[in-house]
C-alpha cells in the first residue's frame, strides 16, 4: 500500500474508533434519508459526524469529542456557537412569538442596518436562503431588463436552482445536469473568472439576451479563490457598457468588510444578494439594490413579481439578525480580518517548511487549503490539487479535535482566540508531518 493511503486508512480507522455514536446515527438516518443525509456540502465518508452542541469556538459531536470549529456552519456563525447577546435576543423574541403572518418593526430595522452598511443597496428583500436571494434577484433582473439570459462563472456557487446550478464542477460545462430543466441550460452563458478578456468578449456578443452577470467576489465553494481587482471593475465597465445588471453574491463575502467585499473593491454592483451572517445562525436570505431594479417586487404596482415566504422577515432572526451586525462594528470586521490573514499566512509557513507543495488561498477570516502548487486563479486551476492529500489530513484534523468539512475551508470567528489559533497551528503540524513524508514519495520538496 503506498504511503498515503496507507496513513488514510489509519486515520479512518481512529476515525470509526472514536465515533462509534455517529456511526449509529447515520445507519439510522439512512433508513429515513437518502444516503442518511440531509444536506450534501456536510457529508463526507465513511460518515458526517453528528454534533450534538457548540459553545463559543467549540462543539461537541455525539459520542463526547470536542473540536475547535473552523466551518462556523459555512461561514454563518460569524460570533461562534450561542453567542450570550445573539442568544438572549432570542430568548427575548421567543416570548413574544417567533413569527406572526405580517410585518413587523424588526424587519425594517434589519433592512436599515444593511442599506446604512451598503450604499448600492437601496431597497431590500428578505427570504430564508441564499438559493432563494439568488434566485429573486436574478428574476427581478430578467423583469427589468425584458431579456432571459444570465451569465455565471465556471465554477460559481449560487444555490441549487435551476439555472445557477449549470457548471458549478469540474469539467465545467453547459451540459445536461441530472433534474435540470433543458431550457434552463439554454439561458446561461458561463463567464471565467479572473479573466476579464474572455468574460468581455462573451457579454458584449450577448448583449442583447443577457439580463444580468453574477458573481461571488470569493469563489466559496470553488475553493476560496479571490477576485483580482481589475476583473470585478472590468466587470462593473463593460455591463454597464451593455445595458446588463451586475449582481454580487455576498452570501459569503459580506463579513469581510463593514459593507461587505464591495466595499473593499470599490465596486457598486445593480444587485447584491445576502445570507449566512445577517440570520444570527438562522435561517435568511436576502436581495436588494437600485431602487428602480427592486421596484419590480412592489405588491402595490400592477404585474408586480410576486415573492411571499411563510418565514418571510419572521421575528426571531431578525432579532438575532439585528444582534449580530450590531456585534459586528469596523473593529470587530478589522480583527477578524487580521486573525484570518494571520492564520492563512502561517499555516503557509508550516506547509513551505515541511516541504510540501501547497497552497492556502483566500482573504481574511476565509480560506481553503490546496494540495498543490500555483497558479490558483480560476476553478479549473484547483482540480489539480492532490485529492488523497486532502481526505487525509480532514481526517486527521478531525482526530486532533479540528473540525473542517472535507474539503478543508477553515472559517474564523470572533469566538475565536489566540488560544485557538496556536492550538489549530500545532494540531496542524502534527496532521501534515506524516502526510508531508508521505507526499516525499509522490512530489519532490519545494526549495
């Protein structure tokens, strides 16, 4: 057995030893749920582990196993596991109801935080998720523009409706996908990100069908690949040019600036579409930008779109919305930036002095670990990455009390402290040292 795989079965076998409870669990969800799972981005084999509570930076898994928490569920807990202040406004809302079939004060301070955060951001929707924020914007776009056609990066992730899920895996392409409608297929043109010249040429030749480009300005699930600058301006130029509308997906991003990424760039999308942070760890979505765009959802004009939701705004996470971006002050987005960049920058360090050929790619407190070398500018670059290295050290991080989903994004909180950072740099020397001797006989050490 050659070395790698030989330490991967080792580390599965602890794996099994130590997570006897999760083992049980899954056989019983397999008889209610396909494959024992209820949502794919957590599954990993043999078994996802079943978390039973989370505290802080910290969770505990059925069988009694702490982690420190480095997913902070998909970036979503941005204060870690039942912050005091985002608990007791639940508490708080809990004995007045959680939702109550109408509107409510709460919403519309929620709404006015994030306008007040973002200037592009003129008017807003809420929904319950990112699938849904990206999907209404990407109508109200084709309503305001009278065209059909969008355009998504190769690779980009904007939930699991029909047409964004066109292409969101290698080999990247406008084929058939499984469930998908045909004409779906048909009004999607796939741009490729970071490369303005290509990206260009396509929404100037489609000028006339395409309604709207959208885009992440951190590829999340494509493995945290960063936006260069010139290609998200280039971007706002040339769709301005056309007539099209540029839609930001900051379901992810919004935590990296006081007023999200496009803060940072200097860039005023049409749209911006929201998620993850604003819910206080639950359920949310939500779109809004130019007021003309957005005037396409007022029930009070005729023909409006219509977009209803039975969680719609509910009272309980705007309350533990409001709480969170209230925590979420220019210090607290600056330290977090700085404890990311800092963590990123030395599990680096660690992987350039065991003489490993890799990579840790994104900006502030998000980013992702490849197993190869540069250049990582798009999301065809990442399926060079060595596959068998990365299913053995989640696995080892796992068995050293670091939780990270399999394909190794680390998330950082402000829940987290030095304390943790130092503890997640020594755990991950431990995990890479065998997997770096291993790698000796595959790859040769970097100079």
């Amino acid at each position: 057995m050659e070395p790698l795989a030989k330490l991967e079965a080792e580390q599965l076998a602890l794996y099994r030893s130590r997570t006897v409870r999760s083992k049980e669990l899954s056989e019983r969800a397999k008889r209610v749920m396909p494959g024992g799972d209820t949502r794919t981005g957590t599954f990993h084999l043999p078994y996802p582990l079943f978390i039973s509570r989370g505290q802080g930076a910290r969770i505990w898994d059925a069988d009694g196993n702490e982690y420190l928490d480095f997913l902070s569920n998909f970036t979503s807990l941005i204060h870690g596991h039942a912050n005091p202040s985002v608990h007791q406004a639940l508490v708080t809302q809990g004995t007045q109801g959680t939702v109550h079939g109408s509107a409510n004060e709460l919403q519309v301070r929620l709404a006015e935080m994030i306008c007040e955060r973002v200037p592009s951001v003129q008017k807003l929707r809420f929904c319950n998720s990112g699938t849904e924020a990206t999907l209404a914007a990407l109508r109200g776009a084709k309503a305001f523009t009278g065209k059909v056609k969008i355009m998504k990066m190769e690779g980009g992730y904007h939930g699991s409706h029909d047409q964004v899920s066109v292409a969101t895996a290698p080999p990247y392409e406008t084929k058939a996908v499984q469930g998908l409608s045909p004409g779906a297929l048909s009004e999607v043109l796939l741009g490729s990100f970071n490369d303005l010249d290509r990206t260009a040429s396509l929404i100037r030749t489609h000028r006339e069908q395409l309604a709207a480009v959208i885009v992440e300005p951190v590829m999340g699930a494509a493995g945290m690949i960063v936006a260069e600058p010139e290609f998200l301006q280039g971007l706002r130029r040339v769709t301005e040019e056309c007539g099209i509308l540029l839609v930001f997906d900051e379901i992810i991003t919004f935590r990296l600036g006081f007023g999200g990424v496009q803060e940072r760039y200097g860039v005023k999308p049409d749209l911006t579409c929201f998620g993850k942070i604003i819910g206080g760890g639950l359920p949310i979505g939500a779109f809004g930008g130019r007021s003309d765009v957005m005037a396409a959802f007022d029930p009070s004009r005729p023909g409006a779109i219509v977009h209803s939701g039975t969680y719609n705004g509910n009272a309980a996470t705007m309350a533990a919305g409001i709480t969170t971006l209230e925590l979420l002050t220019q210090p607290a987005v600056d330290d977090l930036n700085r404890r990311g960049d800092g963590l990123r920058q030395r599990l680096q360090a660690k992987l350039d002095a065991a003489g490993v050929e890799a990579l840790v790619v994104g900006t502030g407190s998000l980013m992702q670990l490849h197993f190869m070398g540069p250049p990582l500018r798009h999301p065809k670059d990442a399926a060079r990455a060595d596959r068998e290295a990365l299913r053995a050290i989640h696995l080892s991080l796992i068995n050293r009390g670091i939780f990270a989903p399999s394909r190794q994004m680390y998330v950082v909180s402000t829940a987290m402290t030095d304390a943790t950072t130092e503890a997640m740099l020594e755990r991950f020397e431990l995990a890479l040292a065998p997997i770096a001797e291993a790698l000796r006989t595959k790859q040769p050490a970097i100079a």
